[in-house]
C-alpha cells in the first residue's frame, strides 16, 4: 500500500510511522533465516536487501544519512543513496538505518540482534562519519543536563544517583563488553555500580535506559557513531537524555569528518543535535533480547514478529506484535 502525499508540515503522517515497521519487519525476517549460520555477511546483506524493496514500496523520497557505510563499501543502502517509490514526489526524509544491528549476535544465535531505522524531516539527523563515538545516555525522568559528558564516569553516577534519591552503588549501567572499556568498568566497580555488559549491539544498550523493566540507568562507552544517532532518535521520542562525542583514531577518519560538513572535532553532541525535530523509530526484533522478542518460525510456513514503533511529535510507543506467512 502506498500512502497518499502529506503537507510538509505534516511530513512524517501516522500512516508512515506504521509502515517503517513493514521495513523493520522485512529486514528482521530476511536476517532470521540466518541465524546460528555462522555467516555474517549473508545475514547482513539478507538484511539490506530486504529493507530497500520495502523502502521502495513507500510514498517517500528518501535520503539515507547513516547506512551500511560510503558508496564504495556497500553496493546497497549506503549513505547518499535515495530510496522510497517517489523519488522526487514524496516527502523528503532523511534515514538512519541497521538492518541487522548485531551481525555478530545474529550469527552466533545471540541475544539483542535488532533491524532497526530512524526517519526524520530533511536535514534533522546528524550525518555522522562511520567513526567510534563516545556515548553516556540516560532514560526520561530526569532533569535537563543531569549527564555530562566533560564529567568523569563517577560525576556522571553520583548526579543520577543523586536526581534518582539512591546512593551511587545502586545505579545500573550498560557497558559494551570490549577490552577499550576496562578502565571505565574498573572505574563503575569501585564505586559499587551494578554493570550490565553487552557483547554486541549498543543500540539495544541506550535504549535498555527508557524501559524500567531493564533496570538499566545509564550506557556509558564507546561505539560506533551511526549507532549513536540511531539510539539518540529513540530517546528524542521518549524524553531520555544523551551526549555523544566523535573519537578519531587516525587522519583518514578526520578526513571523513570534514568530507560530512563536521568542522568541530570536540564537540560534545547534545540529543537535539544528532535528532531533532519529529522522528520516527522503529525496531523489530531479529533474536531475543532485553527489548524485543526475535523472530520466530512456526510450522506451516508462519512467522511471528515483534517490533517497536515510537514518535516524538506525539510520544506514543507502540509495540506490534506481526505474524508473517511464507509466499
């Protein structure tokens, strides 16, 4: 089904934020065919292919800012592409994708492997360069610039804590499990945190911070920096908090920063400045995880899903549960 033209003040109607989740859906079940294969590869470009044909079934002139990487690495949704069924007649969108966030996980049969998406009105989501990103984010609730990410991990902990009315040791933080980060983990240790390490997808690990359930507080590490506003879009549509700020390990990633308009190198990215305006996120889950089912494969060709859909004009969620047959 393809949605009717909108307004440009009304760029991202309530039909397209349903239909980013038949994007989500399509890439999450192309992946899920792979899962345990041991082939990373194959699941991700599953994944890719997947979610460009459902992309060109949209109403939308679509521009993808964050994708699998420049033209040169990726021969399929990657940054600068178009896509969408109107080019040239439809809204004008920008998106940050993954179609399979968690290659790793997903070939490993691990937990958190997720599709996931976030669209945005033109020119609304940072084009951040595929380099690492320093990150710390924490859920809604709190008061405006309770994180800080010029402050040390311990500063950071004792001003949740302190907003939270708990002592520092009883604040959970989400860390990606990589040996860069045994000087922050030894740091959270001494001060009695709690510490959930994740082997692999941090999108997953921001936004464990808005789901109560988790009992996840704050993330805190370094990751990939496509991820960062991918993860940021998400707390714009539930009221979270988050700084970011790009590492550079080489000239050759300065470089690549410039060649995307960035000029401050230090710069400590607020929410609003990686995703601002109303944006949309969508998830499904590929296996399970902390936030969503994986997708499973029943008898008689059928499938169910589990995705989530948020918007941050409205601040709905919504959590869709899709049941798939095979053609």
């Amino acid at each position: 089904m393809k949605t009717a033209a909108v307004s440009p003040s009304h760029v991202l109607d309530r039909v397209l934020v349903l239909e980013m989740v038949r994007v989500t859906e399509a890439a999450a079940v192309a992946a899920s065919r792979l899962i345990g294969r041991g082939d990373e590869k194959a699941a991700d470009a599953a994944a890719v292919e997947a979610m460009r044909k459902a992309f060109d079934e949209l109403y939308i002139d679509g521009t993808v800012v964050i994708g699998e990487g420049e033209r040169d690495e990726a021969p399929m949704l990657f940054i600068g592409e178009k896509v969408g069924g109107a080019p040239g007649k439809g809204p004008k969108i920008d998106i940050a994708l993954d179609p399979l966030e968690g290659t790793t996980i997903c070939a490993k049969a691990g937990p958190n492997s997720l599709a996931v998406l976030a669209a945005a009105e033109e020119g609304c989501l940072l084009n951040a360069p595929d380099v690492y990103m320093e990150k710390l984010a924490v859920g809604p609730g709190y008061p405006k610039g309770v994180i800080d990410l010029a402050k040390t991990p311990t500063e950071n902990v004792a001003a949740v804590a302190a907003a939270k009315g708990v002592k520092p040791s009883e604040i959970i933080v989400c860390v990606l499990d990589r040996p860069r980060h045994a000087d922050l983990i030894a740091e959270l240790r001494k001060i009695g945190c709690g510490i959930v390490l994740i082997g692999d997808g941090d999108v997953a690990g921001v936004i464990a911070t808005t789901d109560p359930d988790t009992t996840v507080d704050m993330y805190m590490g370094s990751g990939g920096a496509p991820e960062g506003v991918l993860a940021a879009a998400a707390l714009r549509c539930v009221g979270g908090q988050f700084n970011g700020k790009l590492l550079f390990r080489n000239d050759d990633e300065r470089a690549r920063a410039h060649k995307w308009g960035i000029e401050d190198l230090d710069r400590i990215y607020q929410l609003e400045d990686l995703a601002k305006g109303d944006c949309i996120f969508a998830a499904t889950g590929v296996t399970d995880g902390s936030l969503l089912e994986g997708v499973k494969h029943r008898r008689g060709g059928l499938m169910t899903t589990e995705s989530v859909v948020m918007r941050a004009s409205s601040g709905t969620v919504r959590w869709i549960k899709g049941e798939h047959r095979e053609h």
